[in-house]
C-alpha cells in the first residue's frame, strides 16, 4: 500500500509544476516539497486533500475520477490507518452557481456514503461509515485493540470566491480553487469518535469514611480506559462495615480463617462495591493503590498488628498479612496498608502468634460454647480458649498481651481528626 501511493504521489508531484489545477491528491503545504519528503508526508498523513474538476453545468463527478475518489477514500477509512479522520467537502463557485456547486458537493458526499461497509444504492447510506482498527489501553484487560465503528464527520458548505481573500482562492499557494470540489480529510479523533481524557473509576480522587476506617482511592483505581469512546459504567457505590468494637468483638470472637496459622483478630471491616473485580478477571496484575486506614494506640503499634486481607494464587485464596505502615502526623495515630480491587471483602486488624503463645493471649475455656470460645488445633488435638474472662464486678479482663492489642480508649478521649487524605510517603513508618 505505501510502495503504490509512494509512485502515485510522486507521479502527481513531477505533474505539479506544468499543469497547474491539475485535479487529484495533495498534501496542503506552504512550500513544494521535495520527492523523498512528498513521500514520507504520505505515509498516515494528518491532513491530505483531493481536488476535483466537473464538466460544465454537471452536478455529477466524471468516471476518470473515481480512480482519484477510489484512492483518497482507500486512504481515509483504511482500517488500519490510525489517523481518524473528519471530512470537509467544499465547493468553491466561481459564477455565483451556487446551487450547481452543492449538487456537486452531494454527489461527492453520496460517493463517500456509497462506499461505506453499510452502503448501497437501494439502502442509500445518509452518512459515511467507518471501521477502523483503535489502540486501547485498559487497567484490567492492558493494551488491546479494540475494532470501532463510526460515523464520519462530515462538514459540507459551498463558497463564493468572489468573497474570499486571495489566499483561499488556491491551495497549496499555486493551484486555483475556482469551480472545483475540494475534498480534506483531517486527523480528529475527537470529533470522529469522542476522544476525552478517559474513562476513571473513581472519575477523582475520593476519600470514604466511617466512623473509624477510611478508605483511599485514587482517580481510576477502581478502573480505568484510556483511548476509547467506550462509555463509562455506572458510578461506584462502595460501603464500609465496620466491626471495630472490641467488647463486640470478643463477645462473638473467632479467628482469622486460615489453614495452618493462628491469626487473633481485634476488628474487621467488611468493604463492599457496587463495581467488583473478580480473581484472574484481569490479565493485567492491579496495583495495590488502594489504601485502608484505621485508628490505633501506641500499645496496638507495639504489639505489631498488622492488616490482613484475602490474597488469591494458584494454590486458592487464603488471608495474608499486608505490608502495613504507621502514619506520622495528626493528632490521631493510624496504620495503614494498600489493597487492589479484588480485596474488596473482610479485611482484618490482627496479630499472628505461634501455638506456644496461645496462653499468653487467650484463656483456657472448658467448652465450645462459652462466650466468645474459639477451637485451636494443637499437636493433631483441640483444644478451646476464649480472649476474656468476666471479673467480681463483671468487667471484662484480658491476658496482658492480648489487651494491648485491643484499641480501648475512654469516650472523652475519642478524637477522629485525621491527617490529610494522601497515601503513604517514605516517611512513614513500616511496622
């Protein structure tokens, strides 16, 4: 294809100089250039145009330029031209036939929509089809090439050149414009298919926030599409249910579901998301931007607690510590991890301990079905515990450990100012 416009293109250039209105392909240009240049500007050019002549009085285009006709639409919606491209067909009266002049402009704006995948005399195709290969960039799917179907833009208009200025009375400074047909095909992505600055989930940066947690996401974290007129889904709703009362917590306590380890939880939360990603949905791996934030004391950085979330691998889905980090700053103390869209689930606060410390943190219980009693495999055998006994008073006392671990803090002293919504910077501090 570039090997044959290549000879068309210079052909019609070494015609150029002598034979000037001659009709045909162009390449508007302030100057002349020279062959090797002519060629390189016709390989997917931004702008190009076609010039026609017609036979006195006729509307109609003659056959010796449908070659030309053939040619400048096998440029424009070639599928594999990356240029999308808008029409404009303009028609320049010299003898004030304006009238005559727009037939002419129809017929060749008829031709363009003939010739489209959906054309055909019987149907008479109202408006230029294209198909054309598009390069899309997707946050769940990657790079993919997606095949769309537009309309072509079309401006159609008839000029008197009696009332232009000189300098549009020719194109390319040399070649008169006077009762021809001239036809540009311009790079517009915009007006052909809508191009914008993408399609985001969420469309801006946004904070939620509960009583205690919030949750971070930055623009399109959720999903995101660049280079498509693809229209966006529904605007995300996402909930957050928080189980961070420690009293609540022990009353009905249970482990972190895991197979082999044994993980104490001291709070949950339960994220949900009108607009989900399944495991393996994505071919692309999606970063962990997502940032979970929970309140803390001093003991529960001391104990080490880490965030917690559902990871999926090949072996299957199991829950895994996060890379979890304090944040400095503001007058409350915070940890935080990062999650991707698949983790939209339970996600946990809790501590990993070894079977031999499991009395350093829980009680033993005499039955399954005491409050808050938990079964523990030790040594092939089970064994029950739960994570408080009730005192004389009926209080609630915990293993020292185990009470570090939980965020108790006196009402008054309850302050959920937080410090600015942004994700974590290398200084904060990884637990």
């Amino acid at each position: 294809m570039k090997k044959i416009l290549s000879f068309l293109v210079l052909t019609s250039y070494l015609l150029l100089p002598t034979v000037w209105g001659q009709t045909g392909l162009y390449i508007p240009t302030e100057k002349p250039l020279k062959p090797k240049q002519l060629e390189q500007a016709w390989v997917n050019p931004e702008v190009f145009c076609l010039l026609l002549d017609f036979a006195a009085g006729d509307s109609n285009y003659r056959e010796r330029d449908l070659d030309r006709l053939d040619s400048a639409y096998g440029i424009g919606f070639d599928r594999n031209n990356p240029r999308f491209y808008a029409i404009s067909i303009e028609g320049y009266a010299d003898k004030a036939d304006s009238g005559l002049m727009a037939a002419r402009v129809q017929s060749v704006y008829r031709y363009l929509s003939m010739r489209s995948d959906e054309g055909s005399i019987e149907r008479d195709t109202r408006f230029p089809i294209r198909y054309a290969y598009n390069k899309v960039h997707c946050s769940c799917k990657g790079d993919t090439v997606e095949l769309l179907r537009y309309e072509v833009p079309v401006d159609k208009q008839v000029l008197d050149c009696r009332e232009l200025p000189e300098s549009r009375k020719f194109l390319n400074n040399t070649v008169p414009l006077a009762d021809k047909v001239l036809v540009t095909f311009r790079h517009d992505p915009a007006e052909c298919i809508g191009f914008s600055e993408g399609c985001y989930i969420p469309a801006q940066d946004s904070n939620i926030r509960a009583y205690y947690t919030q949750l971070i996401l930055p623009k399109g974290c959720i999903y995101s599409v660049r280079g498509t007129r693809d229209e966006c889904p529904p605007p995300v709703t996402i909930t957050i249910e928080e189980h961070l009362d420690y009293k609540a917590l022990v009353e009905k306590y249970f482990l972190v579901p895991h197979r082999r380890q044994i993980i104490l939880p001291v709070g949950y939360v339960v994220l949900r998301s009108s607009f989900t990603r399944q495991p393996g949905e994505c071919s692309q791996q999606m970063p962990d931007s997502i940032f979970v934030r929970f309140p803390v004391t001093e003991e529960q950085v001391a104990s080490k607690l880490r965030i917690y979330a559902k990871k999926y691998t090949d072996k299957g889905v199991e829950y895994k510590s996060l890379p979890t980090k304090k944040i400095k700053g503001g007058p409350v103390l915070m940890i935080q991890a990062g999650i991707n869209p698949t983790q939209f689930d339970t996600i946990f606060i809790a501590k990993r301990i070894q079977p031999e410390e499991v009395r350093s943190y829980l009680y033993p219980a005499d039955t399954p079905t005491e409050q808050g009693a938990v079964t523990i495999m030790q040594d092939g055998e089970e064994f029950f515990y739960k994570p408080f006994r009730v005192g004389r008073n009926g209080e609630y006392e915990f293993r020292k450990p185990f009470r570090a671990m939980l965020r108790i803090i006196e009402e008054a002293e309850e302050n959920l100012d937080t410090p600015e919504d942004t994700p974590p910077t290398d200084g904060d501090e990884e637990l």
